[in-house]
C-alpha cells in the first residue's frame, strides 16, 4: 500500500514572473513506461537563474507546460514502477539524467550520440516537472543506478556538474595523457573538470578571477606552478613559461576569455566552449583561421558520460564539492548563486 502523500508543494517557474512559486500539485503516478522517485537531494545550477529570468515560452520549445516544476538535478529512491518497465526494484537508488533524450530509431539526435539536443524526449526540471519536489515522476530510460557508498547529494550534482564537465573534456575535447590542458572558470563545473583532466594523466593549467578558488584548487591536486596568478592572465603566463597548450576549456563563456583562449592555444589546438555567460563572443577570424583552430561547443553529456562519472566519483577519482541546504529555501539560494556568493555546487533536501 502506498504511503506517500497525496499532494506536494513544488518550486516551480510561471512564465510572466522571474522568481520560483511554492505550489501545491497532486503527487504524480509513475507512466506505464517510467518510475516515481521519492527525491533525496536535488542540485541547484545557474541554468535555473536564466530559466527563470525567461518572460514567455521560448518560440522553439516544445514544453508541454505553461508552468513546470524546476530542478534538473535529482536523486532519490525508487517508490513505484511502471506496468512496463524491467530491471528496476522499489528502493533502487537512482540518479535522473534530466534529459536522457527520446531514444527513437528515427530521432537525428539521439541516434548519433546527441541525447542531451534530442527535441523529442523530456527535459526534466527544463519545461518538464522536475526535483525541485518531494517526487518526481520519470521515464524510465533516464533513470542510472547510485553506486553505492555515494551520497544522494553527490549523485544529484553528477547529473549535471559533473556529466557537463565529462563530456566537455572527454567527448569533446578528447583530452589524452600527456596533453596540456587549460580551464578557465574554476567553480562547480570547473573544479569537476580539473580533477577529470588529472585522472586522464594530462596536465591541468587553472585560470579564474577569484583567489580563495585557485587555492582551493591546489587542494585537488593542481600544482601551485599551475595556477595562473589573477594579476598575470592567461597569455602572459603562457608566454613566460613558454607552455604549448593543447587544449582549452572555457566554463565562463565571456569575450575575454575566449580572445585569452585563441591566443593561448597552440597551433593545431582546440577550444572546448561551455559557459554561457555571454550571449555573444565574436571570433578572432585571422587568428583562428591561420593557427588553424578546433572551436568546438559542448552541451550537457550523455548517459553514459553520466555513469562514467559516478564510477569515477565511487572510485574516488572524482569529489565533486557539494553542500546541502533545504529545498525550502530555493529563493535564497538561487540568489546567493547569482551573487558569486556559491563556491561549489549546492544540494536540496525535501
């Protein structure tokens, strides 16, 4: 017999207003085809930030709702399953990969590998209900087993900060052992790109504006001869140690540092764009054409970047840098997010 409530209270975005609305929805049911999750830690992002500062509908999105519960980082445990779903068992620790794509044979996204721009499967928490809620109900497909001995409010922050950076160091960038590696932006999806970079045996270069970071940084196991002094700048450092650079990874997404990462890089090298905090970066078009560049941009990762993480986190080859606060205090958080006032990366309790 079923012992979860019959309603909840949910943070969800309403389009005509920017800030999250505490409301009370019924308690979904699992699809024929999916799984209830009782949430235990769901992930807070800047995404949600610019999800919320949205006015209308995006003309292109294909969201089923005019408001939607948010969170796109979600952990818990199995409490009810689909008429057709296998290989699940109530009380399965799981991780949701909130956009696990649709997975038909004639989807162009997901039939190459590009799950995370499917157009046709659930975004969970990005136009879809999703953790921000004591439940939530899933496709079964975007469900992956917690390993154990990992923390639910590890396991939620992997399904983005930690599948993001994966993929934009892996699939992306296709970083090797031996290679130089540079990442600017040290912060939650930094600090997991670094330390993936250091378990491929490349060696890691950091760059950010925040001092208290990069000394945080050194603690992960960065070299203090590799950490770009906030005063000197990636360039110049590059140049005085006469560092050939294969690859950079840009987590901030801002004219400087993507002018710093042209100039820095090698001939022949690659650039990996992540951040977002700029909607336009103009492209050096001599420069990159005549060294002969790789501009390459990474989005959100696949399932199985996502189970490669969690087996390098239950490895201990990956800590991804998590702290709990409670889902009642989203507003707060995501302020103090937007503030810079966030080092790492923050998990929600029901």
């Amino acid at each position: 017999m079923s012992t979860h409530p019959k309603t909840i209270h949910v943070w969800q975005k309403r389009f005509g207003t920017t800030e999250p609305q505490l409301v009370e929805v019924p308690v979904p049911s699992a699809p024929p085809d999916g799984l209830l999750i009782k949430v235990h830690a769901a992930g807070v992002c800047h995404s949600d930030v610019a999800l919320l500062n949205a006015p209308i509908k995006p003309p292109e999105a294909r969201w089923p709702y005019d408001s939607y519960t948010l969170g796109h980082e979600g952990c818990g445990e199995i409490v009810a399953i689909g008429d057709k779903v296998t290989g699940w068992n109530v009380g399965d620790m799981v991780v949701i990969d909130a956009v696990a794509g649709c997975g038909a044979d004639d989807c162009s996204e997901c039939t190459r590998g590009l799950q995370q721009i499917c157009q046709r499967g659930e975004a969970y928490g990005i136009g879809y209900h999703g953790s921000y809620a004591p439940y939530i109900a899933i496709k079964a497909r975007a469900a992956a087993k917690l390993p154990d001995g990992v923390a639910p409010e590890v396991g939620a922050v992997a399904t983005d900060a930690c599948m993001t950076a994966y993929h934009a160091v892996v699939g992306t960038g296709r970083v090797t052992e031996g290679q130089v590696v540079v990442v600017i932006g040290i912060g939650g999806l930094g600090f997991n790109a670094l330390q993936i970079v250091l378990a491929l045996g490349a060696r890691c270069i950091v760059v950010d504006q925040r001092k208290d970071v990069l000394e945080e940084a050194v603690k992960f196991g960065i070299r203090e001869a590799d950490v770009v002094p906030v005063e000197e700048g990636l360039v110049q450092f590059a140049k005085r140690h006469g560092l050939v650079v294969d690859t950079v990874i840009d987590f901030v997404g801002v004219q400087e540092t993507f002018d710093a990462a042209q100039e820095a890089v090698r001939f022949g090298g690659t650039l990996v764009q992540v951040g977002l905090l700029s909607p336009h970066i103009a492209i050096n078009n001599f420069l990159s054409v005549r060294k002969h560049l790789s501009i390459l941009c990474s989005y959100g990762g696949t399932m199985e970047d996502l189970k490669q993480c969690l087996r390098l986190i239950a490895d201990g080859k990956l800590r991804p840098q998590v702290v709990t606060g409670k889902l009642e205090d989203l507003p707060k958080v995501l302020e103090d997010l937007h503030a810079g006032k966030v080092k790492s990366r923050i998990a929600l309790v029901p």
